[in-house]
C-alpha cells in the first residue's frame, strides 16, 4: 500500500521525467528541421516570439481566466466560514492567504490561479459551498492550494512555451518547404526521405506535444490530490467530494476548453469514453483512478 509521501514522490518523478522526455523531443525536432531548412535562425526567431507571448499571457492569465469564470472577490465578512477555513490551511502548508473568489454557478467546482504563492487565487462555486460537508470542502481547498505550493502554475506555463515553440516552428518548417526552401541538396534520393519525415514530424510534432502537455496536467492532478491527503491527513474526504463532483450533472455555464484544465475535475459535462485512446486527450486522471489512488494511500 502506497503512503501519503511515496504517492506524491512517484508524481513528481513522472512528471520530471515527462518534461525531460518534452525537451529532447523539442532538441531532436529542432535538430531535424535546421538540417533541413539548412539554418537555425528561423528556429531562433519562433522560440523567442512564443516564449514572448507565453510569458506575457502567464502575467495575465489569472485576470482573463476569472473574468471568462465571472468570478467575484469576496472578503472575510462575506463568509468568515470559507475565510477561516482557507487560513487554517494556509498556516498548515505555510502560504501566505490567497485571494478567494465565489463564482455564481450551481456545478461544484472550483481552481486555483495566479502567477506565484503572493499573487494565488481560489476561486471556488456556489455549488460547491452548497453540495459539500465540511471535510470534503477541506479536500478541495487542500488540493488547490497545492496546486499553488507545488508551483503547477509555473510548471503549466513552461509546458505551455515548449508546445508553442513546437507548434510554431512546425507551422514555418511547412510554409518554408511549401515555398520551395530547404538544402539544396534535398532533391537526391536520401534528401527526399529526410524531406519526407521532416513533413510529417511537422505535421504529428504539435499533436504529440499536446499530448505531453495533457498527460503532464494529469501527473499534476495525482500529484496535487497526494498534496492535499498530506495536507488535511484524510484522503477521504476529498476522495467524496471528487465523487460528488464528477456525478454532479448540473452544466458549468461558462466552462470551456481553454480553462477546463484548471478546475479540480472537468467543468464539461457528457458521457466520456474511457478507452486508453481517449484518456490520451482528457485533462484530468479518471475520477476512479483518483479514488483508487486515495483510498489506496496509507495515513
């Protein structure tokens, strides 16, 4: 049986060894596309821009992120309750108290943002207030503030610059060979193939890059779930309320795509299939491999 610390060791090691799988895929693209377009500049110039605009979205993607949720800032006075509870925690994991947002939504949900530990968010449903025992509330807490002490806000932002880089130097390896540039010498039998599988590296690289960057977010859930059991030392209680949470069927009416992966599980809503081809493309663990792995952990 799995303890509270050995769970969230195996976690940060899959995800390490994801991102460090990430890099050499991204070095041995990059290698392949200079040989083929015969210079490195054009490599250069994409990795600069989409780190650029990367960087520029993590310093205000909290902002844009709670306005698309329609959240709103409470203090103390508005629920001393919640307040208290989210201190109480903070002072256990050693955070400075993040500012808490209530969006008006009957789903139980609830995410963590902002770009480091002083400048966190949770923002949590009115469904959630409504739906949850005091323990499992806990759990959710928990689980998000340790999104925000694993730091998965910076990591997701990394993960993000590396698919970008992919996306964007794939996008101009196929318009510069679409223009007829590349070595000279790429019309001999050998430098047809190379051309060959640099066409389709293009064309797959972004896809598999995503997928890197959805399994990554998985790890980071597991590992936040191990996070918050250390935190609250009751697994179960976030074990109910994810149970709670994914049999919800009420609709997130402002949950889309782009901000899913946020949420402590999936705001959309629908019958997913659970064939390994499929969980390829989910943003979070199965709900029954989250509750496997906490009811599995040893306090």
């Amino acid at each position: 049986m799995a303890t509270l610390y050995s769970q969230a060791e195996s976690n940060t090691r899959k995800t390490w060894l994801l991102i460090t799988g990430f890099l050499v895929f991204i070095i041995a693209l990059g290698y392949l596309f200079s040989y083929l377009l015969d210079s490195s500049m054009i490599l250069y110039i994409a990795v600069i821009f989409s780190i650029l605009i990367s960087f520029t979205s993590y310093w205000y993607s909290d902002k844009i992120v709670l306005a698309m949720a329609r959240a709103r800032e409470i203090e103390k006075k508005d629920n001393p309750e919640l307040y208290r509870l989210v201190e109480n925690l903070c002072i256990a994991s050693g955070l400075p108290l993040p500012k808490v947002y209530i969006i008006n939504e009957i789903q139980p949900n609830a995410f963590a943002t902002g770009r480091d530990e002083k400048h966190a968010v949770v923002a949590i449903t009115k469904g959630l207030l409504d739906k949850l025992d005091r323990a499992e509330l806990e759990g959710v807490i928990a689980h998000e503030l340790s999104h925000i002490k694993n730091k998965d806000m910076l990591l997701g932002t990394a993960v993000v610059i590396l698919v970008g880089v992919v996306a964007m130097i794939s996008n101009l390896f196929l318009r510069i060979t679409f223009w007829g540039g590349g070595r000279r010498d790429s019309r001999g039998s050998a430098g047809t193939i190379m051309l060959v599988l640099g066409l389709v590296a293009a064309i797959l690289a972004p896809i598999a890059a995503s997928l890197i960057q959805l399994a990554v977010s998985r790890k980071r859930e597991f590992l936040a779930d191990a996070s918050a059991a250390l935190l609250t030392r009751y697994p179960e209680g976030l074990a109910r309320a994810l149970e709670k949470i994914a049999s919800d069927s009420a609709p997130l009416k402002t949950a889309n795509t782009s901000t899913a992966h946020l949420y402590i599980s999936s705001p959309l809503r629908g019958k997913q299939s659970k064939g390994w081809l499929a969980k390829l493309f989910m943003t979070h663990p199965p709900t029954e491999e989250r509750l496997n792995a906490l009811r599995g952990m040893k306090v």
